[in-house]
C-alpha cells in the first residue's frame, strides 16, 4: 500500500510524531523526529504502520476541576521540542537563558555569515552565549558541524556542557584520544570528515603536522574560547606557542565563509596590537581600521558585545528605555568581594631556614654571572624557585631542593628562559596551566665537576631540605597556623572555601594536615563535620571533577557539615565551582594580579547564592617578597577592578620587571633591608613603568567599554522577543504554579522555603519516580529525600530549577500530559482535556479552548531551503454558542485560567453540557482556521525581524499554518445564577 502523506506532514509511528520531508516517495517516507535532527532522520517502508498525528477528541465524561485546563496547557508547552517561534533552538535546548544572553544570538542572527567576539565580563555566562549561537546555528541549517578550540583542562567541560545543555554531542580531539578516533577512519578520511561536531585541544592542533589537516577539513562553525592566549602581539615579547596558535586561527578565520566566535572576558591583555590582531580574525579591516571614529565604531558594533555584570543586573527595566518593568529580569550575581589581607611572622626556625637559602642563592647567582649568560640565567631560575617554593611550604621547599632545575639541561641562555620562566613565573598569557603546579627544582649541578667542590652543592642543599623537612606543623609553620585559624572563622560563618596553592607538593601537605582520617583516628583541626579534599594537576580534568562531586557528596545535605577544597591553579580557569564553594584563600600569592582574579572568578559568578564571596589572602610579613607584591601588584589589580568594574591585566613584562627587582633585592640585600627597596632606583623605575603603563591600559579599557558598548541591539528589541518567546513556551510564574499544583495533586509532600521549595516525591506513582530518577538520582527517588525546587535556574547538581528546560520539570510534564490523554490511567491524574466550572469570574456562559496550531516553516539558509514543522499552543475562549459565539481577548482567555469555583457543578449536568458543546465545536473551525493563518502571518513577521539586517537570509522564508487544529481541551465556565431546567438546549 502507497503512502499518502505530504511533505511537512506529521505522522505517527515507532511510538514518536515524525515530520514527513520532501525526499519522500510513495512507497518510502523519509521522516524526522519533531524537533529531532538531520542525524535521526528514518527511512519507513509501507509495511510499517503509520498514521497521521493527531489526538482522539476528549471525552465529556471525563471532567476536571479549575486547574485542569492550565495544568494540561504547561505540559503540553514543556513538551514541545519545536516551537514556530524564529529561535529554532530554544524549545529543545535544557537551559534556560537569561533575557541579557540573548543578545548576542540576536546579533549573530543578523549576520550571513556569523563573526563576533563575546567578551563579557567573567561569570555572566559566555559559554552559554556561545552555546545558543552554535545550537541556533545548527538547528536552522545555517552551519552543518561545529569545532570548539579549548585548553585540553576545559574540553571535558565544553563536551559536558554542549551535550546537556544543548542536545550536540561532539567527540573529544586531544592527544590522549586522536590515535582512537584515527583507528575507526576509512582509507583517506579525515578526523574532521568522520566526526562533524568536535571539541579540540588547541596546543594539539596547533602544530603544523595536525594544523594543516584540521583546516582543510574545518567544519563550518568554530568557537575558540580564551581566545586571548591564541593570538601575538606584533612586538617580539610574543611566545612561540602564542604564534602557532595565531597562525592556526588566521588559516581557520581566512575562509570567509565560515562562522566564527571568539570568546574571551579579557580581550586586550594589556596589549592593543594583541587586540587589534584579535579583532582582524573577525574582519580583516577591523585589525587597522580607527577604532575612535563614528565609521570604525560603526563597523565593530555588529561583531562586538562586552558587558560588565553591573549592565546585566537589572535588565529590561525603565532605566533601558522600556515603558515599564513588566519583563525585568534581575540576575542574582554576588553584590561584592569583601577581601581581607591576613598577615602570618616565619618561626626562628623557618626563618633561619630563609636566611641560609636566600644567602645560598645570592653567592649561586653571583658565582654564575662571571661565567657567562647561560649560567647566569640557569642561576636566576634556580633561585627563585627556592624562594618561591620556601614561601609557600616546607614540602614544597624540599621538593623542590632535590629536584633538577627546569632550566638546568638548556643549552643557552634563551633556552633556560624558555625552560624556567612558565615554572616560576604566573604569566598571564602563559602557554597553559597544565602542569605548571610541579614543584620547579633547583638543583642545578653547575660547579660540580670541580674536584674540590663536587659535593658542596649537593650537600648544602640536602642539608636545607633535611632542615625543612622538620619545619612541617603549626608548631614551626606559622603560615599553616594562620592558615587554620582563618579557615575556622570562615567555616563558623557557615562559608566553604577554596584554599589556592601555587604547589602539588603544598597543595597535599596541607590537606595532610587538614583532613580526618578516621582509619588512623586522627582528627583534623577544622572539625569532624569538615571534609577536606585536594585537588591539583595530577589528576586528569574528569578526575578533578569526580572528586570535587565526591566531597560535596561525603559533606552531604547535613546543615552543619562543611568543605573545604584545596587546590593548585590547575582550577583557576574555567571550572565552574560555585554550587558548592562561596570563599576564597590565598595561601600562596601569584605574581600576576589576573591569577588571583581567575581564582576568586571560580565562585564569584551567575549561580552563587552568596550575595558576598569572601576573599583571604595570606601573605608573610616578613619573607622579603609577599609584602611587596601585595602591595604593587595584587592591591593595585583590585583598585583598578573596583573603579571600573572589570579586570585589567596588567602586562606581563612588567609584572615581571617588578618581582625580578625583588627578588634581585632579596638575594643582594637579605631580608633586613627590604624597607630601602622603594626608594632604590631600579625598583622605583620599575614600578613607576608599571604604574604608567597600567593605568594607561586601565584608561584604554574603561574609554573602550564605553565607546563600544553593545549598542546593535535595543533592549526594546530584546524585550519584543522575551515577551514572545515567554507567550509562547511559558515564563517562571507559570511553571512554579504547574510543579506545585501537579506535585500536590500527585501525593508529593510539599515544603516552602520563600520563594523555592522542596518535594518529597515517594507517594508519587511509580512511573513518575522512575523518569525523576534519572535526573536528579536513583537514591535520592529510594531514599525519598527532599528534592529543592529553585527560582533562580542556576542549579546545583540534584536541585530542579522552575523553568521548562529543567529535566525535573520535564519528566513531570510528560507524566501530567501522557495521564490526561489516557482516560485509563492509573492513579491521580491532575490535568484533564474538559471540564465544567462554577465561577464568579464569567457572568454569561464561557467556553475555553486549548488549541494545538502547527505550521509548515521554509527557511532559506546558504545551505539551501530547509522544511520543518513546528508546533503553538494558545489558549482561544468564546461567550454563548460555537456557531454565534463571541469570541473573547486573548488577556480575557488566559485570565479564565486563574478562575476559582464558586460552588460545585452536578457531575450529570457537567457531563451533560460538555457534550452539547463538544458536539457543536465543529461549528468553530472556521475561525480556529482564520486565527491559524494570523498566527501564520505574526510568526513569518517575527522571523523577518530578527533577521532584518541580512536580506539574503529572508530572501523564500515562507510560514503556513496547516489545516485541522487540535482541540486539545475544552473548559465551560458557567455563573452561579446560571439554571438547568430539563430539557435544556445549549
């Protein structure tokens, strides 16, 4: 038997709705899952059952109370997965965004071919932004695969968040992972051919021998986060890793065809040929172009979008030029840091220790210098290895005295820059941070060929390190006891820090020292209840994860149990910790500003409940170094922020110049002389640069955020489609009312907490508790522990955000619809497709329609046209009969929806009434059909709008709403005066 369906269809077979496409033939259907990808396209053969797409009618017996008619319209919105509306993507993605990170998709919209850096400002959410963009991209056919470049620490990540939060799955390409990709290539294939949405290690592909490779097969759409480390400043300070990455993005950006976002929240860098360079892998003219001209700002605004969290607050209000504050959306960022400097004295022990090493250090240097550069600069790193490595702990100083110097094996005294610098330093713009936590070395072996000191070197520092090996507890450790003493103030305040080390070695001292360990009966100074983990580069990026999830499950829900997470700056960038962490402490000072701001950046972002993070930072008063970068370096970056709102790296180079002056001080002078140090001439030039310099960067950015502050899209913009977007898939309001009444009429036990609340789900039907298993845990479901229902939809892990997206919210939304299409289903059921209410709220016979329109959508794209079916859902009323009814405004139908009855309806009339008028209905279609075609014409209205500033891209849009609606439900509202004399007619 022949097939008779046409293209745009929707048929129903294997148990799901699928979209007919154009590719079909009489005895095939080619099919699509509703709101399904090109990657789930079927082949049906005529054997195979099918049918069309459409519900049964309701049945008039079957009768719900007031509630009835919004519950069943909320499940059935949370369901679609193909909304009519221009953003293909939103109605099947899992996340909710912010009204603010639409922007930039509406930017990237009006675009034919997509290029824009995102450089908003840290925590407002530029993977999200990116996320949507891609997602939207792929959905509408603009692009065909995706490549996200990333640090290899943060590709688990992206791979985590594009698969939950937006449907893509993308395959990891990182070294530990090519040789099995590359083992499953027919003859001749590329990587990039086989898999068409990847997540790629930057520093791997970079290289010439993979570089060529990737750029010949490129997907289409690209997204490079940190895309600060990946381009060069045209001066020679530039590294040779930066200039790889450069040269890859300039190939990949050379296409001008091909879609690319650049994500990064600190575009300059301190350095505006770096940024220039930047801004030309958008468009070529804008890397020379006068950027302070009306022409060049002009020629930016469309590509560029930067916002400090203090432009996003508040958003949609008044103050932007909307008439009143009906779609505001506040954003719940911390309000502020409060930073603390905490002062720790070394021990006469530890001091001693200092001295000795600072001096051993001094007479290496100076011996290396008459010897000739390489020596000299091999000694250079040498030594600050051991001060940076005394300062931070007597583990770490061990370690480190019996460790070879980086530095040692280089051949030049450029090599031994090369070698030492990224160890020792905390460069900004550093290749990566991956395995920069090791402790440095600074055994060296120079001078041991002498017969008369061969063994000098050696023994004095196995000596040292013997010596610090003793020094270890808080007895002779002040900095550890300091460090404890702050930690329980923090934790009484019911704070859960994160403790930041420069070092492996630190980072596992301390947690020896802070943990229980019940084992061997010990337990720690921070308390029972505190349980205390480590995480550092040793472990793989999942593995940090793993056990960053692992301690906050051992701490568990008890009120009184705490965490505290130390940790290298192997988690100083991209790690998203703010669910579980709302403190900061510095135990080891960075040398650059930026790293501490990327530390505090980990908790202090969208999703923190605190309102104030707490900032510590621990700094020896007395070991000649903390106290003066505290003061040059770390209180200047926080002036700066404070006054503009934003961070401002200061350049490495003269980060560097200032620490190089005090450390060469230190190994001079000892620490007894620090005090002179200010007023020497080399230091105060140094500083006196970087105070210039950085001020002038400071200047530059705040000129720039106000020059190019996103201007390209209108809030009002904005507002029109939030508010379309919000008619028609839901807003929060509605859905919180959805979960609680279907909770409450579903047995679940239900507690307030202000505005969120938690459910205890056991008395649930078992079909339900099984789906909410899956998305918040089987134990939580056996266990029956309270599931917490937030407002705001940053949620942590086992928390269900009130928003459509959530899967919590899902689950229970198929459960309500699946039991109120299925007049034989067991149990409660708490939406029903008719009902016949008693109200106050009408004073003439009303009837409420729940009406499922779908339209037939061609959307042109460079790819070609491509036909889709999409899905609305609007709630239509009418006062007296279907064939003279009057039909109502569509604020009188929704408000029917918050009607209460006044008195109970006689079921036998109920029954009664709903059939006459059900059995009248079809006297309606005509203007069920009528309303279908407007609906047609504003959806068609709306996609031309967002796309507006690109006429290629409207160029065969077409939007056509396909006969026969469904009724899905039918709610009578009768006054109470209202008679039922026998016999009546309706």
């Amino acid at each position: 038997m022949a097939f008779t369906f046409s293209a745009g269809s929707l048929v129903k077979a294997r148990g799901r709705e699928w979209v007919v496409l154009p590719e079909s033939e009489p005895d095939l259907l080619v099919l699509r899952p509703l709101g399904g990808s090109d990657d789930d396209i079927a082949a049906v053969f005529p054997f195979e059952p099918v049918e069309e797409a459409r519900f049964a009618p309701p049945e008039p017996a079957d009768l719900g109370d007031q509630r009835a008619a919004g519950l069943l319209r909320t499940a059935l919105r949370v369901g679609f997965r193909s909304g009519a509306g221009p953003f293909r993507s939103l109605a099947g993605i899992a996340v909710e965004p912010r009204a603010y990170q639409l922007v930039p998709l509406l930017m990237a919209l009006r675009q034919k071919t997509v290029r824009m850096l995102i450089s908003d400002d840290v925590g407002i959410g530029k993977t999200i932004e990116a996320g949507l963009i891609a997602s939207e991209l792929l959905a509408q056919g603009e692009a065909t695969g995706l490549a996200v470049l990333c640090s290899p620490a943060l590709a688990e990540q992206w791979q985590q968040e594009l698969r939950s939060k937006f449907g893509i799955d993308a395959e990891l390409v990182l070294s530990s992972t090519v040789s099995r990709l590359e083992r499953g290539l027919d003859l001749g294939q590329s990587l990039f051919d086989r898999y068409p949405n990847v997540i790629v290690s930057t520093d791997f592909i970079k290289s010439p021998r993979h570089r060529d490779d990737f750029v010949r097969h490129c997907p289409d759409l690209v997204i490079v986060d940190e895309a600060h480390t990946c381009v060069a400043a045209d001066d020679a300070s530039a590294s040779a890793q930066n200039q790889l990455r450069y040269e890859l993005l300039r190939r990949v950006a050379k296409d001008a065809e091909r879609h690319l976002l650049l994500v990064t929240a600190t575009p300059h860098s301190g350095k505006e040929s770096a940024f220039r360079n930047l801004l030309g892998l958008v468009k070529p003219e804008l890397a020379e172009v006068n950027l302070e001209s009306e022409a060049g700002r002009k020629l930016l605004a469309p590509h560029f979008v930067a916002r400090k969290r203090a432009d996003v607050r508040q958003y949609l209000t008044k103050e932007d030029g909307l008439a009143d504050d009906s779609l505001a959306e506040r954003t719940a960022f911390p309000s502020d840091r409060y930073f603390k400097d905490e002062t720790y004295k070394l021990s006469p022990e530890y001091r001693a220790l200092l001295d000795d090493a600072i001096a051993y250090a001094g007479e290496r240097v100076e011996e290396a210098g008459g010897k000739g550069n390489r020596e000299a600069r091999i000694a250079w790193w040498s030594a600050i290895a051991l001060l940076r490595s005394l300062v931070s702990s007597p583990r770490a100083a061990a370690q480190t005295l019996t460790t070879r110097s980086a530095a040692a094996i280089a051949a030049s005294a450029e090599e031994a820059d090369k070698l030492g610098a990224p160890l020792n330093s905390d460069a900004a713009d550093s290749d990566a941070m991956e395995g920069m936590d090791v402790a440095p070395g600074a055994e060296t072996d120079e001078g041991t060929n002498e017969a008369a000191n061969e063994s000098k070197p050696k023994s004095r520092l196995a000596e040292l390190a013997e010596r610090a090996e003793q020094l270890e507890g808080p007895v002779k450790d002040l900095k550890l006891k300091a460090l404890i003493k702050h930690l329980r103030a923090l934790l009484a305040d019911g704070y859960n820090p994160i403790v930041f080390c420069r070092y492996i070695p630190t980072a596992k001292y301390l947690a020896d020292q802070l943990e229980n360990d019940p084992e061997k009966k010990k337990r720690g100074p921070l308390g029972s209840k505190t349980v205390v983990k480590a995480v550092t580069g040793e472990l793989s990026p999942q593995q940090r994860i793993e056990r960053i999830e692992a301690l906050a499950a051992e701490a568990g829900q008890d009120a009184a149990a705490r965490r505290v997470l130390i940790a290298t700056d192997c988690l100083s960038e991209g790690v998203n910790l703010q669910h579980h962490f709302d403190a900061v402490l510095h135990y080891d000072l960075a040398w650059n500003p930026t790293r501490h701001d990327q530390r505090e950046g980990r908790v202090d972002r969208y999703g923190q409940r605190r309102d104030e993070v707490r900032v510590i930072t621990l700094y020896g008063d007395d070991n000649g170094i903390d106290g003066k970068v505290l003061e040059v370096l770390i209180k200047k970056h926080r002036q700066i922020k404070k006054d503009l709102g934003i961070s401002v790296s200061v350049p490495d180079e003269l980060s560097t110049g200032v620490t190089d002056a005090i450390v060469e001080w230190l190994l001079m002078r000892g620490r007894e002389d620090q005090d002179a140090l200010f007023s020497a001439d080399a230091f105060r030039v140094n500083q006196e640069k970087l105070e210039s310099d950085w001020n002038s960067a400071a200047e530059r950015e705040r000129a720039s955020r106000s020059r190019f502050a996103q201007r390209s899209v209108h809030p009002e913009e904005v507002a029109r489609e939030v508010a379309s977007i919000r008619q028609a898939l839901g807003d929060t309001g509605e859905i919180r009312t959805f979960v609680r009444e279907s909770l409450g009429a579903l047995n679940a036990v239900l507690r307030d907490n202000g505005e969120d609340f938690t459910a205890q789900v056991g008395g649930t039907p078992a079909g339900l508790r099984d789906a909410l298993g899956s998305a918040v845990g089987s134990e939580v479901i056996e266990k029956d522990r309270e599931i917490p229902f937030r407002t705001d939809p940053a949620v942590a892990r086992g928390e269900a955000a009130l928003v459509r997206t959530d899967p919590v919210v899902g689950a229970l939304a198929s459960h309500v619809l699946n039991a109120a299409l299925d007049t034989r289903a067991e149990g409660a059921r708490p939406a029903r497709r008719c009902g016949v209410i008693t109200t106050d709220a009408v004073s003439t016979r009303t009837t409420l329609l729940l009406v499922r329109y779908r339209f037939h959508l061609t959307l042109p794209s460079r790819n070609g046209e491509r036909q889709l079916v999409a899905e609305d859902a609007r709630l239509l009323a009418f006062e007296g009969a279907p064939r003279n009814a009057v039909w109502l405004p569509h604020e009188r139908a929704a408000e029917l929806l918050d009607a209460t009855a006044s008195s109970n309806t006689d079921p036998h009339f109920g029954k009664r009434t709903m059939t006459r008028i059900l059995d009248q209905l079809p006297d309606a279609n005509g203007y069920l059909e009528t309303y279908g075609e407007e609906l047609a014409a504003e959806l068609h209205a709306a996609h031309r709008r967002v796309r507006a500033a690109s006429g290629e891209i409207v160029r065969g849009l077409s939007v056509t709403a396909q006969e026969s609606a469904d009724v899905l439900g039918a709610y009578v509202y009768l006054p109470p005066s209202a008679t039922v004399p026998a016999g009546e007619s309706a």
